[in-house]
C-alpha cells in the first residue's frame, strides 16, 4: 500500500513538473524533449543504453533537444547532436558557453580546499590556471623540452612489452598503456628525479582517488551540515583520501622546491608555487596545489591510454592500415638518418598518414562520448530556441564524428580520408574547430582541451614507435572486438590482446 501511495505521489508531482514546464516551454521556446514518463520507461528496459535513448530523442526532436534528469527529472539538461550548432555556441558565441554547471554539495565542500582548472566556471581565477598551464607547460616550445622524458618512458614502455611477449602469446596492451601514460605525466608534474618507487607510490593513491569518486555522489543529495551526520562513515573515508593525497604529492612538492635548479626541465608543480588567485590575492594553499596536480595527472592518463588502445586495436584488426605506416615510418627513418637506428620525435612532423591514423582513431572512437557539461553566462538563443542560464549543454562528441552528411561511410576505419589530395600542399585538419567543427574530441571554442597539442604529440609517438619495433597481430586471427563500454572513458569491452613480433629492423 505504501508503495503504492509513493508512486501516485511520484506521479502527481511529475505531472505538476511537467505542465509548469510545457507552459513555461511554449512561451520561451525551449528546445522540445520528451514528457517524463516516456524517460523512465526507456530507462527501465534491460539493458537500456542512454546513448541509443539520445539518438532516438535526436530523431524524434532533432538536432536540439531537451531531457530531464537527476533528482525528481525536475532539471532539464540541453542536448546538442549537431556540428554547425556546435560551431554556432562553442566558438562563434563561445564566451558565453564558456561557463560550467554549479558544483553539487560534494564538490562545494571539497572546494573549499580544492580546485581544477576544468569544472571551474568562467572567470578570472579559470582565466590564471589556464594561462599558466598553457603558457608554462603545453606551449609547443616548452613540450619539446620534455623530450627526454618522453624518451625515458617509451624505454620502459618497449621493454615491458618485448619481456611480456616472450612470457606470454597475448599481451594486453590497456595496462601498459596506463602505466606509460602516467609515468610520463608524473614526470612532467613532479620533475624528473622521480624514480619508478615513487612512481607507483603516487599511482597507488591517485587510483583510489579515481575509483572512489562515484562513491560519494549520494553526499550531494543533502547540504554540508547533513552530510558529516546522515554520511559519517563516508565523509571520513572522503577526507581519509584528501589526507593520503596530500600525504603522497607534497613531500615530492617540498623536496624540488628545495632541491631544484637552474639546469632542471620546469615541472608542472613548480609552476602552481607563485601563483594567485586574483580575486582573493593570495596564494594557492597546500590542497588547492594537490588538487592541480591530481587533474593535471588523471586528465591525461585514461583519455590517451584509451585513445591509444582503439588505435592500436584497429591496427591490429587492418593490418593493410599497419603495413602503409610502417612503409612510412620506414621511409622516413631511412631518409632522414644516414642510419636507420632509431625513430626520432622530430621526425613525426613528415608523417603525414600517421597523423591520418591518429585523426581516424579519434573521430571514430573518442575517448569521451560528449564534453563536459556547459552552461552559458546569460540567456542566449541558439536555433531558434532558448537556452536559459545555468542549464546544463551537453554536446554529443561521438555522432558528430559518425554524421553521414559529414563523414562518408562514417563507420568504416580509413585514416585516408584525412590524407590531402593537393600533393604538396598539405591541408592540415583543424582539430580544435576554429575554422569549422567536422569532430571534436577536445572540445572547442575557449574550453577546449588545453593539452590537445600534447596529447596529439603522445599519440603519434607511441603509436609510431610501437609500428616501428613491433608487428602486431591479434590473437585469435583477425577478430578484434570493437565493442565499447563506459569507465571514466568509453573503454573497449574485451580489451585488447595481441601477439607481438620484433621487427626486422629491431634484431640485433
């Protein structure tokens, strides 16, 4: 009976909900979504995929649409599926989506002593966090001077892989992927005197940072002064981690401050030390310097390693893709050096069907399947429709890369597509969108992804390093599984295992 009184008093108030909104829709002109119920049904089946409930949604209401989701489907989230839209709000009207969402209650009480430079909404502090990244650390001429970092972790990351291959027929490649990827920005965040101990000290807790987050969503249900008391248990083990954190990074932090000098490569860390907030005109404190660091390391671990396992797994399942770059690489190795004893970073830039490769790898599977949730400063119109402020804009990163109107036979994995038909005059394909949005992997407009130079660097490095030292095979013939599921990125299901052979070249 109770339940029965729950669900009519559910009901009422999603009805109630949904006539205020349908008024207050018509005379705004929000973008159209369906009513509520036909949500929880869809959300209700076995199985239900929120993405192929989206894309019905983009078919019934078009590129624009609305949906309610969270607590009571009393919020509205904005849905964009449309590249030109895209276009239209992130960079020809891109200060004004340039703001994100307020923080939920647990992410206000970590604020307190925390901060990240991608949920923070748009300001001056957002303004100084990004200019100092940007400027210190992902400027091309100061990538370069990361160079023999780059180098120490591909060392470690070969010789991981020739050791597994002799030990084992099927390596799989997501560990080592990680692994590589995280070394490789600790290195650049804590300076290079850091040594593998120390390595997977900080991996060990940056880890249970990541595993444990969306334990805690329920503590933004219920303001501050109600979490410590309805979530003890919890709110302690979420300042336990806070504590190990901190525990871990600034004594790492304290020992270059002290120790650093002139000769040492800028560390990302050594960076944060001076700066100030410009509102506050202080410092940043012990744990907002930690919470830097911390995103500075998990912004780039998973979405590249992710990005390089769906590369390599289509390499492995075309292996015609495999051997033209190969022939490139080996061209270009042979050409450039009187002797072809290595592949060096420099030469990345005459590769023009690897850059191919890593364009087609993430068009077709972007780590991320839409952008982190915008919002826009004032009410603005786009299409036609309202968008009010503080609602919630998400852009549908993935269909933008299938879109058949852009991509011909979007589905198929054929990096040529990106290759120029003007011979000398290489086109280079505008990945941020400032031209014209086709895909977006990084985002666009002012919030685009600060590291895309550098993850697209890391991208082409390992990629053309693994095809120059390795011929890569899939275990069971051919078949590689190319289905997806959702982590912190969209991962492939069964990860990839291969079977790995030295190249020629690579015997001594």
């Amino acid at each position: 009976m109770e339940s029965w009184l729950i669900i009519l008093s559910l009901s009422l108030s999603l009805i109630i909900t949904f006539c205020i909104t349908f008024k207050s829709n018509k005379q705004n002109k929000f973008p159209p979504g369906p009513f509520v119920f036909s949500v929880i049904t869809g959300l209700l089946r076995v199985n239900a995929d929120i993405e192929l409930i989206l894309r019905d949604l983009k078919t019934k209401y078009g590129p624009i649409f609305n949906l309610r989701i969270g607590i009571g489907f009393r919020r509205p989230s904005i849905f964009v599926a449309s590249h030109s839209l895209a276009y239209q709000a992130l960079v020809q009207q891109g200060a004004v989506f340039s703001d994100r969402p307020k923080a939920a209650q647990t992410s206000v009480s970590l604020q307190s002593c925390r901060i990240n430079i991608s949920s923070s909404p748009y300001g001056p502090s957002w303004r100084v966090l990004r200019r100092n990244i940007v400027s210190e650390i992902l400027h091309p001429s100061c990538t370069k001077s990361y160079s023999k970092v780059r180098s120490r972790v591909l060392t470690v990351l070969i010789q991981q892989l020739r050791s597994d291959s002799v030990a084992t027929e099927g390596i799989r490649l997501i560990d080592h992927f990680r692994y590589a990827m995280f070394y490789l920005l600790v290195l650049m965040c804590f300076g290079e005197n850091i040594d593998e101990a120390q390595v997977k000290l900080i991996h060990d807790v940056q880890r249970r940072w990541m595993q444990s987050a969306g334990r805690f969503i329920n503590l933004s249900f219920f303001p501050r002064s109600l979490q410590k008391i309805i979530y003890r248990k919890q709110w302690k083990e979420l300042i336990q981690l806070i504590q190990d954190q901190e525990s871990v990074f600034m004594p790492l932090i304290e020992a270059r401050m002290k120790a650093k000098t002139e000769e040492d490569v800028v560390a990302y860390a050594d960076t944060l030390l001076n700066l100030e907030f410009p509102e506050k005109k202080r410092k940043f404190n012990r744990g907002e310097i930690v919470s830097l660091c911390s995103e500075f390391l998990s912004a780039g671990t998973d979405t590249t390693a992710t990005s390089l396992q769906w590369i390599m797994a289509n390499l492995v399942k075309y292996p015609s893709v495999q051997e033209k770059l190969y022939q490139e690489i080996s061209e270009v190795v042979s050409r450039e050096n009187s002797k072809p004893d290595g592949l060096k970073e420099e030469d990345l830039e005459k590769m023009p069907y690897l850059k191919a490769v890593i364009l087609e790898g993430l068009r077709r599977h972007p780590p991320g399947h839409f952008l982190q949730p915008h919002t826009v400063t004032e009410e603005v119109e786009l299409n036609g429709y309202v968008i009010p402020k503080d609602v919630a804009v998400n852009f549908m990163v993935a269909d933008m890369g299938l879109d058949p109107q852009v991509w011909e036979n979007p589905l198929d994995f054929n990096p040529d597509r990106f290759l120029s038909v003007g011979g000398d005059d290489k086109e280079v394909f505008d990945i941020t969108g400032v031209r014209q949005i086709k895909m977006m992997p990084f985002g666009a407009g002012r919030r685009v992804c600060p590291g895309y130079g550098l993850a697209m660097l890391h991208l082409e490095y390992i990629v053309a390093n693994l095809i120059w030292h390795f011929e890569w095979k899939a275990v069971d013939g051919n078949n590689v599984d190319l289905s997806e599921k959702l982590e912190f990125t969209v991962m492939m299901k069964n990860p990839l295992c291969a079977r790995i052979r030295p190249r020629v070249n690579q015997l001594e």
